[in-house]
C-alpha cells in the first residue's frame, strides 16, 4: 500500500510541476495595476521630473547608451540578485549550455532565493541559467560559478575582467549571486551598461523576457515563475531582474521598448517593493512621455556631405603633391540619438575648419571638427580628418613642374 501511494505521489509530481518563487520576492506583494492607475491619477502628462524613493537610480536610451534621467548614478551601491546579470553573461560566453552540472554541497546549502537544488543533483546550464534569472536562484549561482570557473572566486575574477572589458571603474564583484559582501558593488549607470551589453546576447534576453518555464533537475520537471513584477504588467517590458538583501534594499533593472525608443531603467536600494515598483514605473512612464529618439548619424551625414561638396576645394594644401586634400568624417558615435520632445529642429551643426595646409599632411589629419549644439549646449563633436597622406614635393617634383609649364607655355606660343 505505501508503495502505492509513493508512486502515486511521484506521477502526481511529475504531472502537476511545482511553482517556485525566489525568497527574496515572497516577503512583500504588489498590485503593479494598481500603482499604474495611481501614477496615471497623479498626472497622466507630466513631464515633471518624477521624485523617487530609490537612493540611485538612471534611465538611458539603449542605442546610444545616454541617461535621460540620473540619481546618484555613480554612487556605489550594493545590487543584490541584479549582480546575476554579469553572471549569465560569464556564463553564456564561457560555458556551453546543454552540458550537465553535477551541484555541489556549496552550492546545494546556498541560502536567500534559490531554485531547489541539493547535493548531487543534475541539471543541464541552460536549466541553471532560467533558475538563476527568473527564480533568482542564489543556489543556481554557485553551482554555475564552480561549473565555469572552478570555484567562486575565480569565477568572480571572471566578472571582474569582463568589467574590465566594459570599461567599468565603478565596478567590482565577489559573489555569482550578489549576497551582501564587502567589495561587492556596482553603480546605477555601470548596471545599465552591464546589461545593455546582456541584452546583446539573444540567450540572455530571451531568457529575461521569459514570465514561466520549466526545468528539468534529475529528470523531474519544475515551473518556475519571473520575480519580475513589470514583465507581462507594464507595455513594452521585456526584462530584466529583480535583487533584494539587507544591505542593497529592492533594486530592478527594467528594459521597455515602445516604437523606437528603446530603454534601461534601473533603480538601486528602495525601502520597499512598492516604492521599487513605483519609482520604475514612473521613470519608465516620464521617458516615453517626454522623450523621443532622431536618426542622428544619418543627418550629421548627409549635413557632411552638402558642406563637402561646396567646401572641399576651397582648402589649399602648399608645397604639396596634391593640390587639395580629400575630406572624410569620423565615425559618428551615435546612430541614434534621445532627445527630449519638441527639441529637434531645435539641433545646429557648427563647422570649423583650417583653409591651407602645408604638406607633408598625414592620412586622418583632422582639419576640422563639426560641432553639434542644441539651443546653445554641445552634445558632441565629429572630427573632419584627410581620406589619404598627402606627400611634399622634393626637388625631381618641381623639376618635372617646372618642365612641363615650359613645354605647355611652349605649345602655347607655337599654336597662338
């Protein structure tokens, strides 16, 4: 009879998969439908900026990589579970997905939000890897971490040299799965580029857009849900991550996308979830209201190329093989670029330039620059520089010059 109702007991199991949440997000529940209609109650238009709770906090528009919005961006904070971002990427980049990890007794008896596992299980990367972003498995973290890096620490070497690819200075990491620890933190606006750089990997965003899925441990499945409060809730949220710990309070990072505005908002050490939840939203909703994106590259291009075409021979070169240099721009840095709305015929460009040049001219000598400005403060510049070198005449050159003017001053005077 009990080995009836034990096998009864796993088929059950097997047919009605368990739903489990991260630890860090059972503590406080949110209606998000419900701050949604009392931010829309306070002010539907605004374009105020909004008051938040959360001690930092940025928006910036993903193409370009600007903050809209800034609070304390480049305070050091803690930023609990979001550290995981860094981690899937270690992951993605280092690991194969479809290997199997055996789990530690470490990473089995990992404490705060975990995804279930214990001792010996077995569980493929890609299943670790849903477990650490949507549940926020703190005991997915390790169990990653010692598969890719042989231990925890190297593997937080391993995200801290990737920090140090991104350019980060603000940046440092001691855990997988962002449990308090000293020299553990991150900034607002180094978060945004982290994930920015995430979501470049089509793995990782296709794995934060995700609400439910199911994984296999030890060949037994399990549901598990997105902590994400704004995913599925808010229009146009496709990700990010939630983080919760004494020390980093609430944080998320959201990604929103609505027609060609495409964002990262991230908030850092809310009191609570609501005001986590709040103040997302509120970024998100002011950054849709009150800002737009132009296809900048494009313009400053074609601006280029009118004043090319009406300016390049009007600058000498002297003592030089060519007479004239040939004009390129550099890259621009911005494809696209955000701007507040209304601001757009607003924008000048400024054109400065030398006239003559004296060879020898080196190739990418910048001649000149092309400032652009709105309504007198300068966004960025382009610098004009040569295509190609452009060499000194020696001796044999003005010989051969002067040669050939008396031959055409001859031929002249024979025919006229």
């Amino acid at each position: 009879m009990k080995k009836r109702v034990i096998a009864l007991l796993m088929i059950f199991l097997l047919l009605f998969p368990v739903m489990t949440y991260a630890a860090e997000e059972e503590e406080e529940l949110v209606n998000v439908e419900e701050i949604v209609e009392e931010i829309e109650q306070a002010s539907s238009t605004s374009v105020d900026t909004p008051e938040i709770n959360s001690r930092a906090a940025i928006v910036i528009e993903r193409n370009s990589q600007i903050p809209i919005y800034e609070k304390n961006s480049n305070e050091r904070r803690k930023m609990a579970s979001t550290t995981k971002i860094m981690t899937a990427i270690i992951v993605v980049e280092k690991g194969n997905l479809e290997e199997t990890v055996t789990v530690s007794k470490k990473a089995g008896g990992t404490g705060g939000s975990r995804l279930g596992l214990k001792a010996g299980d077995k569980v493929k990367v890609k299943d670790l890897l849903y477990g650490l972003m949507l549940c926020s498995g703190n005991d997915a973290a390790v169990a990653l971490a010692e598969h890719i890096g042989g231990s925890v620490e190297n593997f937080a070497e391993l995200m801290n040299q990737k920090a140090k690819e991104l350019n980060l200075k603000d940046t440092h990491f001691v855990t997988p799965h962002g449990l308090d620890a000293e020299e553990h933190y991150t900034t607002a606006y180094e978060l945004a580029i982290i994930t920015n750089y995430a979501l470049n990997i089509p793995e990782i965003a296709n794995i934060v857009k995700t609400q439910t899925c199911t994984v296999w441990i030890n060949g037994y499945i399990k549901e598990i849900r997105n902590t994400n409060e704004l995913l599925g809730y808010l229009d146009g949220v496709y990700g990010v991550k939630t983080g919760f710990t004494n020390g980093a309070n609430r944080c998320l990072v959201t990604a929103a996308k609505r027609g060609d505005l495409d964002i990262i908002c991230v908030v850092l050490g809310a009191d609570t979830k609501k005001y986590r939840t709040k103040d997302s939203i509120q970024l998100i909703e002011y950054a849709f209201q009150n800002y737009e994106t132009i296809p900048i590259e494009e313009a400053i291009t074609e601006t280029f190329a009118y004043w090319k075409a009406q300016n390049e021979k009007r600058i000498m070169i002297t003592k030089g093989l060519q007479d004239y240099p040939e004009l390129m721009l550099e890259k621009v840095p911005y494809k696209i670029y955000p701007l507040k709305k209304g601001q757009k015929d607003k924008i000048k460009v400024e054109i400065e330039n030398e006239e003559i040049l004296e060879a020898p001219v080196p190739e990418k000598y910048e001649i000149g620059k092309m400032k652009i400005t709105i309504e007198g403060k300068e966004l960025f510049q382009v610098k004009i520089i040569t295509k190609s070198e452009i060499a000194r005449k020696n001796v044999w050159d003005y010989f051969k010059e002067n040669i050939m003017t008396i031959t055409r001053n001859s031929l002249l005077d024979l025919f006229y």
